[in-house]
C-alpha cells in the first residue's frame, strides 16, 4: 500500500481553482460508455459530478491567502497483491476509501468545538481509477532513453533520405532499428516501453480530494508535513498539535487488512519501508529473522514489483547496510534452493 498526500501546486502556470485538478482526473472517463465511467463520491454519495466537486471545493476556502493550498490531494494505490484479494475492485476500493478516511480524521490532534474530529467535519471527493501510464520520471523510461534516442535520430535520417537531403540505405536503418526497439532493457508485451504506454495488469487506485477547510468552512485543516504531529504547550500544558503522518499510514493498511483479511507480508509494511530508509540493519535483521516461507514471499514480493533486494538508500548508509546485505543474499539464496519453500 503506497499513499501519497500532496497540496495543491500554487503559483507558475497553476490556477487558484480546484478545475485543473478535477479535470486530470476526468481524463480516464474520455471516450468511455456512460456504464464504464467512474464518477466522484464521498462518505455518503455516489455519482457526482466534476462541476459539483470544483465548486463545493473552491467556495470551501475562507480566510485562506493566495499562498495558501486550499485542498490536499490524496493517493491510495494498493499493490498487485491487495488488489487480487478484492472481489469487486470498484465497490471494494469506494468501501475501503470510506473507511480509511475515517483513520484520515483520527490522526489530526485537533478539536472542533471542543470534540475530537468527526469524518462529518471534513469535505472530501473521491474516484476511482484503473490505469495507469509510465511516466518521463519511471525508470523503465530512464533506463529505456538511450534506445530511444537513437531509434529517433534513425528515423530522422530515414526522412532526410526520404527527402533526398541525405544519402544511404533506407533498410539499413529500418533493420537498426528493429534491432533497438528489442534491445532496450525494458519491455512490455514484446515492445519497447515508452512514456504514455498503460501500464499493464490491475492498477487500480484511489484519487482523493480534500479541502483544507473543515464541511463548516470555519477550521482550517491541513494535513501537510509542516504540520506534523507535535508537542507545543498550551495553558501551562503540553499537548498534541497538527497530523500524525505515521498514524494514518499505519492505520490504513490495518484497516485494508482487517477489511479484507489480508495477510500482509513484512517487506509490504509502511513500518518495514521506513526502517529501511532510517534503520537498515534493522531492517535487514528484521527480514532476516522471518519464517523461511514468509521470506521467500517477500523476495517474491520483491522481485515481482521490480524492486531490488537493496532498493537505492542516501550513499551515507551504504556502508552501513552491505553487510547485513551479503548476508541476506546468501541466505534467500538458501531459502529459494530449499524443497519446504511454496512459491
């Protein structure tokens, strides 16, 4: 489970109202049957429309400045492995959405009118979507530039000879160029990966939008990392401020498991990702001391997200990592070779 929260983009060519974001996410409707589309929703709605959503969101802003974003994108993407524990991944994902927003209001150390935050306080749309597309930002297109910069510079040749601005063999290059598009190192359905190809498989996730005022217009809410959980002292007393990040993110994948009896594995945990970065060889150790079938599910888990064993971390815990690394790799090597492993 991957979550992402993100304000609004202010300033350069980004407008003030919340219509651009809207219609980003519109896109995926474009040419679909009225049957196929996926429409907004929220706690207690379905089927909203994009024009109600851009004006509940944009007159939801009070006292707000310019410099100020006036709602917080949020993205949910369950793996490939959540996803095939869903029955119906519309219906599934909407109930999980309701749900997991109500773990969104319970970590905010804040208090209306003398109360804990309730999901009734916040205004909120959501939708659904079931593609995606590589980006100019994914390694497989990163990875994949080098081919594709000369398969373009082959056929701009082809074009000049065309032309007859240059000489030499049409074919030649033609067959260079089936050459490239099979070499490059990533491939999807026997063709060249490229930015704006969908991504194949089921990738359905979550897209929510939140305003940073409360339903009442009156308490300003924000969810963004300058507004992290704190402790600031109030009346003589310290107490809780701002939004436990930590909090929602772990509460979020408890509630998915406990609404769909997942089982989740060690590498798949917010907890394990963030040991890695902060903490290697605890998390190393960690996966280490696994069961033997457990961590053969998580090298699986692994290998078929395309991460590596040891995914990048900051150079200065390199050193810090490797050891428990080598050691871990010999291991799995164990682990796999093993007869009592079901993968």
């Amino acid at each position: 489970m991957y979550i992402t929260i993100t304000p609004q983009k202010l300033g350069g060519n980004y407008a003030q109202s919340s219509s651009d974001f809207v219609g980003y996410l519109e896109k995926e409707n474009e040419g679909l049957n009225e049957s196929n589309k996926e429409h907004f929703f929220n706690q207690h709605r379905e089927g909203i429309s994009a024009g109600e959503v851009v004006k509940e969101i944009d007159e939801n802003t009070a006292k707000l400045k310019k410099t100020e974003p006036k709602f917080y994108s949020i993205t949910v993407s369950p793996s490939s492995f959540e996803l095939k524990r869903l029955q119906n991944s519309r219906e599934d994902l909407k109930k999980y959405t309701r749900e997991v927003m109500k773990d969104y209001v319970a970590s905010f150390h804040r208090e209306i009118n003398g109360r804990p935050i309730h999901i009734r306080d916040i205004k909120y749309f959501a939708k659904i979507e079931h593609q995606r597309f590589f980006k100019g930002t994914d390694k497989q297109i990163k990875e994949n530039q080098a081919f594709a910069t000369k398969i373009l510079q082959l056929k701009n040749e082809i074009r000049q000879i065309e032309r007859g601005v240059l000489e030499g063999s049409i074919s030649i290059r033609q067959k260079e160029i089936s050459h490239l598009e099979h070499q490059a190192p990533h491939q999807q359905n026997g063709k060249r990966i490229v930015q704006g190809m969908p991504k194949e498989g089921n990738q359905s996730h979550i897209h929510i939008i939140v305003s940073r005022k409360d339903a009442s217009n009156a308490y300003s809410l924000s969810p963004g990392s300058k507004y992290k959980a704190s402790d600031v002292k109030m009346n003589g007393k310290w107490v809780k401020r701002g939004f436990d990040r930590d909090r929602f993110f772990k509460e979020a994948e408890k509630t998915f498991d406990r609404t769909f009896g997942y089982q989740r594995n060690f590498v798949e945990t917010y907890q394990a990702r963030k040991d890695f970065i902060k903490n290697p060889n605890h998390y190393f150790s960690a996966l280490m001391k696994l069961p033997t079938n457990e961590k053969a599910l998580a090298l699986k888990i692994l290998r078929e997200r395309k991460i590596p064993i040891m995914p990048p971390i900051p150079k200065h815990k390199v050193q810090l990592a490797l050891k428990g690394f080598q050691q871990l790799k010999k291991r799995l090597k164990v682990a796999l070779e093993s007869g009592t492993i079901g993968i």
